[in-house]
C-alpha cells in the first residue's frame, strides 16, 4: 500500500514535500458537533495544517473560516441524500461551494426533530448529478459504516453502478471507524479505480489531524486535482477504543 499508511502523521517531516489536509471535521455548525470554529482553525494553524470543513448539510462554518488566510480551509460539505448516505463533496472555490449550497441543500433540506437528524429530500444519483454541474469531487464517506449509512452495498447493486460513474473517490482512512472498515474501503476504491481520501471525522478538538490526506499542490484546485489524479497520499490511525467511545457519546450527546 505505497499511497496510504496506517501510522500517526508525524506532521513536521510530511509538510517538507506536502500540503496536508484533514478531509472531515465537524463544527459547532453541525447539529452533533459542539466544537468550535475558531479552536478549529486556531488548532489548525498551530498544527500546520489545512482543514475541510465538513459539516453535515451546512456550509456556514466553512463560510466564515474561508474569510481568514491562515489555514488553507477546501470548500466543502457532508450531504446526506434522501437515501441516507453521506457524500463528501469538495469545491475548487468559494463561489461554487455557495451556488451548490443555495441551489441544492437549501431548497431541499429535510430537517428531522428526532436525534437533530437532518438530510435532502433528493436521492443520491440527482445530488451527484448537481455535484458534476460544479466540477466538484465526490468521495463517499465512511462507506463501511452501520446502518443505514454504510453505503457499499447501495452503490455495489447492479441497479446502481452507474452511480459510480459520478464518483471520484473513496474514504479510506476514518479516524471515527475501526482497521476492518477502513481496509475495506481502500480495497474498494482499488477495485473501483477511485481516488483516495482521509480524514478524523472529528468532532472533538483533539482529533483534528488524526488522518491527514496529502498532496503536493499549492492551491485548493491543484488540491483536488491531484486526488483524481490519484497522486496523493493518506495517513493516519483510528481511534482506540477509549477515545473513540468518548467521542460516540458526544456526538449521541449533540444530537439528544
């Protein structure tokens, strides 16, 4: 596994030859998620590191971090389809991330009372389909998961494989999901010919970098590219079991 490594990212050596990204963190402007933006991207700055903000079907903490310079933050969003699988969506700008937000997710979003769920009352393949109007990248998160949200088998269906057509990568380091889980996903992508992504899924402070993806580009555009490309590299490990429980039970906490 040349391009993805099961190991703590020792950040100061891999920043010498790389721009390094956590591809999924979540914001106070998540409803499961109480940490705040600006301990984000001031633990960002420290670490040295860029950040997608990836809150769940919201683009307003991405918004605000975008008006600072010192943390390279990639537009971006989780969106949960009317399916109820998660979509990483990535922008090359501003501009783009906005128009798909005031076109897509406010239109259509279904907000649930129970548990603080919410989703888009538009099935996967029209979500992608309006993903690829923006030149986005589209990487199905956590594919592995639990119910209803592991996505491998909804996308893996004879019906539906033409929807892979629409995707360009795979998660396939979460810091939130177990060795088993993240395996598979990479062999997935492997099998698929998809590009890769990494990312904490953190929803606590301390996760932030937890697993980084890594690219040598100095834009956000030269980012992205190089992930289809396939010429980035992964990083990172999971969560042990302690932190992991602690972190299931804040965001269960968030969402109650």
């Amino acid at each position: 596994m040349k391009n993805l490594f099961f190991e703590e990212p020792e950040i100061p050596e891999l920043k010498e030859e790389h721009t390094l990204v956590d591809m999924h963190y979540h914001t106070e402007y998540s409803a499961d998620c109480s940490t705040k933006l600006q301990e984000v991207l001031k633990f960002a700055a420290k670490l040295e590191i860029g950040v997608a903000i990836t809150d769940h079907n919201s683009v307003k903490g991405n918004l605000i971090a975008q008006k600072q310079r010192k943390v390279m933050v990639i537009p971006a969003v989780e969106v949960t389809t009317k399916n109820d699988k998660d979509l990483l969506i990535y922008f090359n700008n501003k501009s783009d991330m906005i128009s798909f937000n005031e076109k897509v997710i406010e239109n259509h979003i279904r907000k649930h009372t129970k548990f603080r769920f919410n989703k888009l009352n538009l099935p996967t393949e029209n979500i992608l389909e309006l993903a690829r109007d923006y030149n986005a990248l589209v990487s199905i998160a956590h594919p592995f998961t639990v119910f209803p949200k592991k996505s491998f088998y909804y996308f893996n269906r004879e019906k539906n494989n033409y929807l892979m057509e629409m995707i360009d990568a795979i998660e396939s380091i979460n810091a939130i999901r177990n060795r088993k889980e993240n395996l598979a996903s990479y062999g997935w992508a492997l099998s698929e010919g998809k590009g890769f992504t990494a990312g904490s899924d953190g929803h606590r402070l301390n996760w932030l970098g937890k697993a980084l993806t890594c690219c040598k580009a100095e834009s956000v555009e030269e980012f992205l590219d190089s992930i289809k490309k396939k010429k980035n590299i992964l990083i990172g490990k999971e969560m042990k079991f302690p932190s992991k429980l602690i972190t299931e039970l804040t965001i269960l906490k968030n969402r109650v």
